[in-house]
C-alpha cells in the first residue's frame, strides 16, 4: 500500500483517517502472467493501481488481429475508465504480461470513497488526466514515427519495459511485424 499512498499524495493531501479509509477499501489481487484483468465485452467492476507487472491494453481489429495499444507498468493505474464510470461493456482486453500485484477497488467502495472523503475527486480526477495523457503520448509517439524511430523512442521511454514483454506484444504496439522488429533490433546493436 506504500507505493500507492506515495502516488496518489503527489495529487493531494489526506489525513490519516482518510489514509485509512482508503486502506479498508482497498483489496490486492494477483494475476499471473496471461490472466485478463478485463476482458472486452465485460462491464468493469474495478479501479486498479499496479503494484508489480506490466499490463497491456489490447482489442481485435476487423482481420481478428490483435493489436497491442499500449502497455501498463508498475506505479499506474489500471481502469478502462468508460465502462467503469459509465456501467458498460469494454471494447478492450487488460491482460497481464507479467505476474501482476494490483491494488483494486470496487465500484461500490470506490463510489463511497468518492461521496465520503472531501478532495478525493480533485485527487481522482488529476490521476486520472495524468494517465489520459500518458496514454495519448504513448500512442501518439509511435503513430508519427517509422518503425526504428518508434522502437528507439520505446526504448528510451520505457527502458524497464523492454526486456519484460514479449517481442510479438512489442511487436504488435509498434505497427509491424516480429520479423520486421527483429530486423530492427539487430540494425541497431
């Protein structure tokens, strides 16, 4: 729980008895490497935080390929934010890349979080532009780039990530195919 205390009070201040309530609403789960944290079709029921592991954001496009949207390290939160604000079905799967420890809330606990403890919406809503933003940023960092470009900018981005996630995940994120990131990588060694 330290590591999400130390997060979220970049965004705000909370006493302790806040600090508790939160504790008490809080439950940690474990996913292994492979398991859903969401899949598409599914209303989300959690607010996530990643403690350890990488998560990825993926969905199907019309030739059923799946394509990799962006990945979720440690110290992030993990929501599709659409379904669980508004109660409907994701478009996207959440699965782990690694074995995962995720602080979670429920929706109900989350909402009472929200009605009961002064400042946490300003708290929520900050954490939740900063991780709006990031997504843009890493999406729109491999969109304008070829695909050299795009991996060393990865690379530079996101250091920890690389030897972590599987070439085809890696892959997919950048636009081109496995054979063509392995060309890429040998290129530039």
């Amino acid at each position: 729980m330290k590591k999400f205390f130390d997060y979220i009070l970049q965004f705000g201040n909370l006493n302790q008895q806040q600090i508790d309530l939160i504790s008490n609403k809080a439950k940690q789960i474990q996913l292994k490497r492979d398991d859903y944290y969401l899949e598409a079709g599914k209303i989300s029921q959690q607010f996530g935080f990643i403690i350890e592991g990488i998560a990825r954001v993926t969905y199907y496009n019309n030739k059923s390929e799946e394509i990799t949207k962006y990945f979720i390290e440690e110290n992030n939160i993990v929501v599709d934010l659409e379904s669980f604000e508004n109660q409907i079905p994701s478009i996207a799967y959440v699965q782990a890349v690694t074995d995962c420890k995720i602080i979670v809330f429920y929706k109900k606990d989350w909402q009472e979080l929200l009605n009961t403890i002064v400042g946490w919406d300003l708290i929520v809503h900050k954490i939740i532009s900063k991780a709006l933003l990031q997504k843009v940023e890493r999406i729109s960092s491999i969109v304008a780039h070829d695909a050299t470009t795009s991996y060393l900018i990865f690379l530079e981005k996101y250091p920890n990530l690389a030897n972590r996630i599987p070439l085809s995940y890696l892959a997919s994120y950048l636009g081109i195919t496995q054979s063509s990131l392995s060309r890429i990588r040998k290129n530039i060694r």
